[in-house]
C-alpha cells in the first residue's frame, strides 16, 4: 500500500509481566523484517504501560541499536507521561529518530482515566498545555522532521460532523505549525 513506517506499541501494564530482554529481542527481529521491505519502525510510549516515558521508550529503542527504528512522539503522551514532559531528555535524542509527530493538546490537569481522556477529549492543538514554542525549539535544535499527523480523538467535537472538525483539526495544526 506504500507505507513507510510500521507503529508499535506495547499494552503490558504490569511492570511483572515484562520480560525486557524478550521484548528487546522481538522488537530486534521485528525491525530486521521491516528493513527487508524497506520500511521504518516507529515506537510509541502509552503512559499507562511498561513504557511510560520518552526516556523508557527511547532506552528500548537505543537497545534496539537498529538504524530502521524510531519514535512516535505524541505530545498527549508527552503531557501526561509520569513527570511530565521531558525536553531535557528530547535534546539527546537524534532528530532523524523522531518519525512521527502526533499533534493534539490537553488540560495541564488530566480530565478523568487516562485512557478515556486520551480516546475521547484530547483538545486541538494549540488548545491545551503544551508548551509549543519550547517544542518548536527543541525540534529545531535536534533537526527532527518527523510526518505530522494530527490527532486530537474528542467524541463531543466529533458529534459536530466530519467536515466541520476535519477543517477545525486543519486550522489548529496549521497554527501551530507557522507558530
């Protein structure tokens, strides 16, 4: 179909039921075959599971040591990681690992489960917490040209129809990005 990239997550939850070296090695063998057809592996850290953080996402990705594999960074999870966003830890990152950018914003107080609030009142960008001009920053400093996609899941702008909220996401990206 074209694709470029392939997206991982893990869903493990409970630190006891995971075994990193099996982990590490699946994920290597992974990328292995994705490299065979040419395809990117980008990994994605979920707040609520073994890998919370940009800094344990990017620990299994540098244990990894596979050219082929990256991030997703997704700036929800970025505002709702345990401790908060980490641009300290961003800045060490190489920016050609970072290959994706999933835009979207939040409260800087959670609204209620971390997974309802992420699947179901995620804000647009530029609405929320996030600091913007520190990531535009950081992202320059590091070269990172990831793919934007946005990705603002909200169930009550959603009910507004798909075009009002497709050009709604449209407009909030845009702003963002020239910002």
């Amino acid at each position: 179909v074209g694709a470029t990239h392939l997206l991982a997550v893990t869903l493990h939850e409970r630190a006891e039921d995971f075994d990193r070296a099996k982990a590490c090695a699946g994920l290597q063998s992974f990328a292995d075959r994705a490299a065979d057809a040419g395809l990117s592996l980008s990994i994605e850290w979920l707040p609520w599971t073994v890998l919370p953080t940009l800094s344990s996402a990017w620990e299994l990705i540098e244990s990894v040591d596979r050219a082929n594999v990256g991030l997703v960074f997704d700036n929800w999870h970025w505002l709702r990681q345990p401790g908060g966003p980490q641009p300290e830890v961003l800045r060490t990152i190489p920016g050609d690992r970072v290959h994706l950018a999933q835009l979207c914003d939040a409260p800087a107080v959670a609204d209620g489960p971390m997974l309802e609030e992420t699947m179901t009142r995620r804000l647009l960008p530029g609405e929320g917490a996030t600091d913007w001009a520190e990531l535009t920053e950081v992202f320059a400093a590091i070269r990172a040209r990831p793919i934007v996609a946005p990705e603002p899941f909200n169930t009550a702008r959603a009910a507004q129809g798909p075009t009002v909220y497709a050009h709604a996401i449209a407009d909030a990206t845009r702003r963002v990005l020239a910002g």
